[in-house]
C-alpha cells in the first residue's frame, strides 16, 4: 500500500489501572492555551516587545490607550536608546551643553538642568555618572496646553515618580524645560542602569505606550478633561485646516473599499462638522463630490495632508523669525521651501532643529533670489556651526561612488581583495604616496560606519567583492545625513564688502557675470547696490574698467588684492607675535608648527609659526586635529599636502 494512502485514526489512551479515561486533546488545548497559544497557533508574534521591564503595564496602558475617548488631554512622547560606546561621550556631553544652550525659557535665557530633588543638577556630575554605563535614554515630553503650566518641573517629577513605579526601580534622570517653541516640552535624560546597577532594560511597548498615556493621565488631572465646549470649539477649527485633522482621520475609517463617504451621523454636530470638512477638501481639490451626499477621497490624503500641515508650520515659523529680525518680506510666494537642486547664495537667518529627537537641523536663509528659503541640512553635527548674519552658498550634496572607490577595488581585485598603500602604488607606478593616503582615509571612513573593509592586523585592508556597491550605500546615508554642502563666503555685511583691500564673494561674481540670481528685492537688492558700489571702487583703484555689460576687471585684479590682504593681515598678526611675515610662493616648502587658524575675507588660512617669521597658508580641514603640531608641506596652485610629527615645545603662541 503507498505511503500516501495511510490516514493516521487518533483513539483514546486505555489506562491499565481502570481509572477514567482520559482525553489527551484536552491536555494539549490546555497546555497551548498557558503557553499563549489557542489551538496550537500563537495569537501574536514574538517580536520582542515585552521583554524588559514594564512590560505587563505598558501592555495594560496600550489597551487603554486605544479605548480613551476625546475627553482626555493628549500628550506627545519621543523617546531614543543611546548606546555610550567610542567617541558616543563626546556626543553625550554636546546633547548636555544643546539641551542647556541660551534661549529656551520664557525669559530667553539659557536652559536650567534639574533633577528629582533639586532645581540645580550639575551637568557635569550626572555625565561622569554616566562614564561606565552602556546606555542611556532621552525622552522629550510635551503635553497638550503646556503652556498653561507656570512651571513644568511638577509635572515632570510626578510623571517620573509613577514611570519609576511602573518599572519596580529607583531612576537616575536629569531634565531642562523648553518654553522656545510653539508647544512647551522638556528633555529628559535617563541612565540605562536601575537601583541594582545593572543595565536598565525598558519593555519596548511601555516605551510606546505606557510613557505616553502615564504623561497624557496626569496633564488631564491637573487641568481637567476637555469639555465639550473645548471639543466642539477645536472640531470648528479643524474644518478648515490645511493638515491632516482628527476629522480627516475619522472620514478615513468611514470609507469603503472605493473610498467612497458620507457626512451622514446620528449626531446633528458631528454631521455638519464632517459635511464641511469634506466641502473643504473638495475645494482642495482632496475629494470628489458624488452627489447624494457622497464624497470620494483621494488616494493619498493622508500623506498629502500631513505635508501640507508640516509646509505650514514651517511658513509660520519662518514668518516668527522674520518679524523678530524686523525684516519685511511680506506674500508666501517669497517664502519657500528649498529642496537643493541647485546652488542658493543669501544670508543666513537663523539655523534650528527640524527634528529635535534625531538631531536634524534647517537653515533659514535669505538668499539673493529675493527670496527667503527654508532648507533642511540634515543632522545637526555633519554641518559646521556658523554665526547669524554671514553669507553662505550652499550646494546640493552628491551622491556616488568615487573615483577613490573605484580605485581601492581594482587594486583589491588585482591582490586577491587585498589593499595597502604599497600594493596601490605598485599596481600604479605614477601615483604619489600622499595620494595612495587619502584612499585609506577613504577605508578609514567607511570603516567606522561599518561599512564593509576591515583593517588587518599587518595595516592593508580587506575589501569585500561588492565593495563598490557598499560604497554607493555609504554615500547615500552621507548625503541623507548632510544633504546640502555649506561655505562661508563672508562673515562681514554686504555693504562692508565695497571697499575692502581683499578679494570678496563681489569679486568672483563679478569675474564670473553674475552666475547667480540677484533679485532687486529682500537681500538680494542689497547685494546689486553693493556690486554697483565696488564696481565703481575697482574702477577708481585701478583694478577694473568699463560700464554696464562693459565692466571687466583688470588683469590679476584678483591676486593683487590677495596681496594687499595679506600683506595687512601679515603686519597685524607681526605686532602681535613679535615676528616678522614671510609670504609664499608655488613651490616653497614649508615647515613649522601649525599654531592657529586666521579668518581671512578670501578665506581661511593656517598661521605657520617658525623659529624666526611666520607665514600663511590656506586652511584644510585635517589641520583642526594638528593644531600644535609640527608639519611639513610643499606649496602647490591650490593645496599642500601634510605631513606632521609631533613638536617638542609646542606653539609659542596661544
């Protein structure tokens, strides 16, 4: 008989001692049904959620959540894992002096650290505190009608106090209130270790759910629920809102398979509500009207709805900022929304947080255009600080694998997957070894994102078969984290700019024909008066010629201004190290210690100090990290390449 053919027949166990019969199926249902199962299959998926502690109120408070009517006051809880490993110290202690920086209580003054019992924490002991745990947690806390609180701190440590006996520990937390935005909020910070000393482990669903609703309960028992006069009034607000609403979520709900509703409700006011809505939407060109009484929604709505309501907090915000600086740039068509296509040349604003949780920045800039920008740039510490009120350029970033890329996989394919400065220069005889360097700097770079090459114990590299594929990846989380590229074209105001003896932004534009747009409006018209104005300087220096489309300047305008720029930078900085200046020239080798950098209106440069003169070279980045250091370079069109040792005595300068 075939295997296929035999039907297994399940009977009942016969007992031997003349006792009951018992029914094994039962045992098994019992059994499953401890093990949270019902009939063999679990009712929800492991998915690690309810590990850690709080786990079994986060999952009472989530069902309680998802019952709570529109009578409690809502708030909003974001909450991150830090983990505390490498250089995640220094980061630790930049999110401490961020969260304390100036302007963030209601008298705009620096932020005040406190803790469970005291309205001074000192920052500094909390961190030392946390020198040796794994991790920490960040939280920002923000209930609805904050505002209505004299003092957050109360509120704060009562909701800690309960988050504590949620969790059966002791917690060790410092917080600062934030009253620099449209909704109060405080940042709390946590130490991941409970009363034992061991690592503080937080269910997940108590992270999502408990903290929330905890926060949501007491903001609600110290101002009350919302009556229906303050439900009805905020119902009427939302009708003709351009963002996603509560009302539009319910209507989203209330559809059918083809997203087709109605206004109809057994509540008169609920009714009138959604039939205006949905009368707005149409307008909006969201819905359709079916006639009847019927709407369809359009596919989307809820993306499409959000977008628009984050575009008008960001207008409103923008306007905030302008009014406050006195700056009429009045109609939203000369307030905009920047995604970086193409380079923008204005003055910068204000920079802030357009998402305080990840660390992600915007800049307001008033750019030549005429108009005033908004761009995001990403996370917070992949651009550099600068100050309010100087001139940037910024550029979209690029994304794709580098020429460097291409050349560490040739190598490696050529050397079984291996690389090193010898086998680079080997498999390219022409090569410099400066050269071969900056492609380990490259490897050095991805190696810390985790991006595929491993250092090996000899110094080469091991490199992956897909690694011009990783690359790709690597520079698509760049460009995500630093979407935008940001230079300083002059920290002085535009008008300054007229008659300085230095090569300036005008110059190049100048030089150039204006490539970029410039408006006669906003600060785009004080950047025409002041080309006219060094224009008519050039000419009377002798530097340029010409009216109108006429206009040339001379040449080497730009390098005699050079020289008259550092000439003067070279007496001021002589006076005050009791050294005479030495200028450069292509070709010169230069040593020395690398005492400082010096601002310059043509840009950064590196003051080299030696035993008798100094001189001044332009700044690289890489220099930041060797300040004090003796270095070495030969002096090239556009760039010297370094080569350092430590100093014995170090700069004799500070």
């Amino acid at each position: 008989m075939p295997d296929d053919d035999f039907t297994p027949k399940l009977g009942r166990k016969r007992p031997k001692d003349g006792k009951k019969v018992v029914k094994f199926g039962g045992r098994i249902l019992a059994a499953a049904r401890l093990a949270g199962t019902k009939t063999g299959v679990r009712a929800r998926r492991f998915d690690g959620s309810r590990i850690g502690r709080g786990a079994s109120m986060g999952r009472l408070l989530s069902s309680r959540d998802r019952s709570a009517g529109f009578r409690g006051r809502r708030a909003v809880v974001k909450a991150s894992l830090i983990r505390l490993r490498g250089k995640a110290g220094q980061v630790a202690r930049a999110h401490m002096r961020y969260i304390q920086r100036d302007g963030v209580t209601r008298e705009g003054l620096p932020g005040e650290l406190y803790g469970p019992d005291t309205d001074r924490a000192d920052g500094d002991d909390f961190l030392k505190r946390t020198a040796g745990d794994r991790h920490q947690f960040r939280f920002i806390v923000s209930a609805e009608d904050g505002a209505e609180y004299p003092d957050l701190k109360p509120y704060v440590r009562r909701l800690m106090t309960q988050v504590e006996q949620d969790l059966g520990t002791k917690l060790d937390w410092v917080a600062v209130d934030h009253f620099n935005t449209e909704r109060p909020h405080t940042h709390i910070v946590l130490r991941g270790v409970d009363d034992r000393g061991d690592n503080l482990i937080i269910a997940r669903e108590y992270i999502s759910h408990g903290l929330r609703e905890r926060a949501s309960e007491l903001v609600t028992l110290d101002l009350g629920p919302r009556t229906d006069q303050e439900i009805d009034a905020r119902l009427r607000h939302d009708v003709d809102q351009e963002r996603l609403t509560a009302i539009d979520r319910r209507l989203l709900r209330r559809m059918d398979e083809a997203r087709e509703v109605t206004a109809a409700d057994n509540d008169p006011f609920q009714q009138s509500i959604a039939a205006g809505r949905l009368r707005k939407l149409k307008g909006m060109e969201l819905a359709s009207d079916l006639g009847g009484g019927r709407y369809r929604l359009a596919d989307g709505l809820e993306d499409t709805l959000r977008r628009m309501g984050e575009r008008g907090d960001i207008i409103r915000l923008m306007q905030r900022e302008l009014t406050a600086r006195r700056l009429d740039r009045a109609g939203v068509d000369q307030i905009v929304t920047t995604e970086m296509r193409e380079p923008l040349v204005g003055r910068l604003v204000q920079r802030g947080f357009s998402d305080e949780h990840r660390d992600h920045h915007y800049l307001i800039v008033d750019g030549t255009d005429g108009r005033v920008h908004y761009v995001d740039i990403g996370r917070g510490d992949a651009t550099p600080s600068v100050p309010e009120g100087v001139t940037i350029r910024l550029e979209p970033s690029t994304v794709s694998v580098t020429t460097a890329d291409r050349t560490i996989d040739a190598v490696a394919r050529a050397n079984e997957g291996r690389y090193s400065v010898d086998l680079h220069l080997r498999h390219d005889p022409n090569a410099s070894e400066a050269y071969a360097a900056s492609h380990v700097r490259r490897l050095e770079a991805m190696r810390r994102a985790r991006a595929g090459p491993e250092r090996l114990a000899d110094g080469s590299w091991s490199i992956p078969d897909d690694h011009l594929a990783r690359a790709e990846a690597f520079a698509q989380r760049q460009q995500r984290d630093r979407p935008v590229a940001l230079s300083v074209l002059s920290s002085r105001e535009v008008g300054d700019l007229a008659t300085v003896e230095a090569p300036s932004w005008l110059d190049r534009e100048l030089a150039n024909g204006a490539t970029n747009p410039v408006r006669d409006a906003g600060f785009g018209r004080e950047v025409r008066a002041a080309l006219m104005a060094r224009r008519q300087w050039l000419i009377e220096q002798r530097l340029a010629a010409g009216e109108g489309r006429e206009f040339r300047l001379a040449r080497g305008a730009i390098d005699e201004l050079g020289r008259r720029e550092m000439r003067e930078a070279g007496e001021r900085l002589s006076r005050d190290l009791g050294k005479p200046f030495e200028p450069t020239r292509t070709g010169d080798r230069i040593e020395g210690v690398i005492a400082r950098r010096v601002d310059l209106e043509s840009g950064p440069h590196a003051l080299v100090e030696r035993s008798r003169d100094f001189t001044l070279v332009p700044w690289r980045d890489v220099l930041e990290h060797n300040l004090g250091r003796t270095a070495s370079g030969i002096m090239r069109a556009d760039r010297i390449s370094w080569q350092f040792r430590r100093s014995r005595s170090g700069p004799s300068i500070s």
